[in-house]
C-alpha cells in the first residue's frame, strides 16, 4: 500500500481537488490511501441540492462553506476533529459498492485501538449504534475512490445546526441526506487523548494492516495542478451551488408567502402563495429574483 504523506493543508478546496488529481494522475496499478483534515466545512454529495440539505444562513455567518465533491451519498460535516481518509486504486467491480469489504482495514485498525465498532449497511461505521463514519465511492471504471470520515472530537452541535435545512422546499430532485445519531471517538478514549495522536495510532493500524507503508510525496508541479484545480472547480459558485437539481421553495414576504422555482442554482419563476401580496409587489419581486442567483436573494425570518 502507498501512503500519501498526510496532508499539510486544512482547506476543503485543496483536499478535494488533492484526492481528484491522485485519481487522474497516479498509476491506475497502485492502491493508495490519502489522509487528511478540513477546517470547519460542509462536503455535499455530487447529486445534492446544496440549498435543501444545509442550513447556510448558519453556514454564511459561521464563516463555513459548502463544498461539492465528486462522490454520491448525503451531506457531512467536516471539522479539524474530523479524520478523512481515501483509499485510491484499480477499480475492481467486486469492491464497487461493497463498502464492508473496503472498510474491513478501517474496523480492523479500530478494533485493535479497542473500539467496538462495526458496518452497517449500506456505507456506514457506526459505535453503540452512533454513526462515527459515513462513507462514499465513484470511478471511472478504471480507478476508483472509495473516502470516508472518522468523527473523533467533532463540534457535534454545530454539526447538526448546520445539517439541519431551514428552508421550506416543496420539490426537489436533488438526492437526500438520511440523518442518524452520530457520535465522537473520542468518547472511548481515555479523556485528554489528543485528535493527533489518535491520527498517528489509527494511521499506523491501518499500515498494519495492509503489511506495511510506502510513503509517496508529491512534487511542487503535482502541487500546482491541485491549487489551481481547488480555484478552478472546488471553489466555484457553478460547481458547488450552480450544480444543484431543480427546487421549489416556498419563501415569506411582507404578510403573504411566494413560491420561487430554482434550477441549476439561478431563480426561474416567481408566484404568489396566498392573495394577501399585491400584483406590484409580486411583480416586483420577479423583476428582482428572476434571473439571480439563489444564493443572493435573502428571505425574510
């Protein structure tokens, strides 16, 4: 197994677009696994609406961004007491899908650090039935990514703020995040066992495992492509808002309510909900919105 030195940087952007170019780039014969840590963010999965699934007035004031990745599945939160981890190699049809055979190294690496956890289906680690894993995969039929998340000391409160919509959608054709418990590892630790010093044990488990590591550094050029590829895609409005499936929410103005259809992120039509709002009002409200994106209309509270 080739270890990617874990990575340096705490950026959403970078470690996404790090985790795309090792799957274009590297050898489709090696089997990689890539380890790295997002400051506070939000990674929705590639066929999610970005405006169903998040809270993001609590996201805008946190300072937290939402960022698409190339994978399916639902929402997660990332945090620096979040571990994210990648395994990267040949794409096998056997394994494609089958998260319990890709994630049997991850419970093994756990297991031997003490903690009970164990699979559930269909992509989930989950300890005293509380989900510390979510799990997700994509291919090109020739390589493919298999990442997934290990909560360890997760602000949780803040996870479930900013997991939790506050808009009123009516339709969407966006997939959805399926909530469950979650828990931190950290909870099966002896108190005051540092996020880094559990990094390094499960990291050397997970070597364990696979009968030793051989570490790959990248080179300055490889590092060049990644940063311009996290400006490019992964910081992008069209990539992580502008690729959400159509939507329609219902949205309070003044005394009465309007229905705004949304597709590919920008405002496509306006109606009243309710004959309490004015022709003018409406009218001037479609002369607004229509044509916007949905991210630079604010709704009232």
């Amino acid at each position: 197994m080739i270890f990617i030195e874990h990575s340096p940087c705490e950026d959403p952007a970078v470690n996404l677009a790090l985790e795309e170019h090792c799957f274009k780039h590297l050898d489709p014969n090696r089997e990689v696994l890539l380890t790295y840590v997002n400051r506070p963010s939000v990674v929705i999965g590639r066929h999610q609406n970005a405006f169903d699934q998040v809270n993001l007035r609590v996201a805008r004031r946190k300072g937290i961004p939402v960022i698409r990745r190339r994978s399916g599945g639902g929402a997660v939160y990332h945090d620096c007491g979040n571990l994210n981890f990648s395994f990267i190699g040949r794409y096998q049809q056997s394994r494609f899908l089958n998260y319990q055979s890709v994630l049997t190294p991850v419970l093994q690496a756990l297991s031997d650090m003490g903690i009970p956890a164990h699979f559930a289906a269909p992509n989930q680690i989950v300890v005293e039935d509380k989900k510390v894993s979510g799990n997700s995969q994509y291919s090109d039929m020739k390589r493919m990514v298999s990442h997934g998340t290990l909560l360890y000391q997760t602000d949780l409160e803040t996870l479930q703020t900013v997991l939790t919509p506050d808009l009123e959608v009516v339709y969407s054709r966006g997939v959805a995040s399926e909530p469950r418990p979650v828990g931190n590892l950290s909870e099966h630790f002896e108190p005051g066992n540092r996020f880094t010093h559990f990094r390094g044990q499960f990291i050397r488990r997970l070597a364990h495992a696979f009968g030793g590591k051989t570490t790959l550094r990248l080179a300055p050029s490889d590092w060049a492509e990644i940063h311009a590829l996290a400006q490019k895609k992964y910081r992008s409005w069209d990539w992580n808002y502008g690729r959400s499936p159509e939507f329609t929410v219902v949205c309070p103005v003044k005394n009465g309510k309007v229905h705004i259809h949304v597709a590919k992120g920008i405002v496509q039509s306006l109606r009243d909900d309710d004959s309490q709002l004015s022709p003018a009002l409406i009218a001037d409200l479609r002369d607004q919105w229509i044509g916007c994106r949905f991210t630079e209309v604010r709704i009232e509270t």
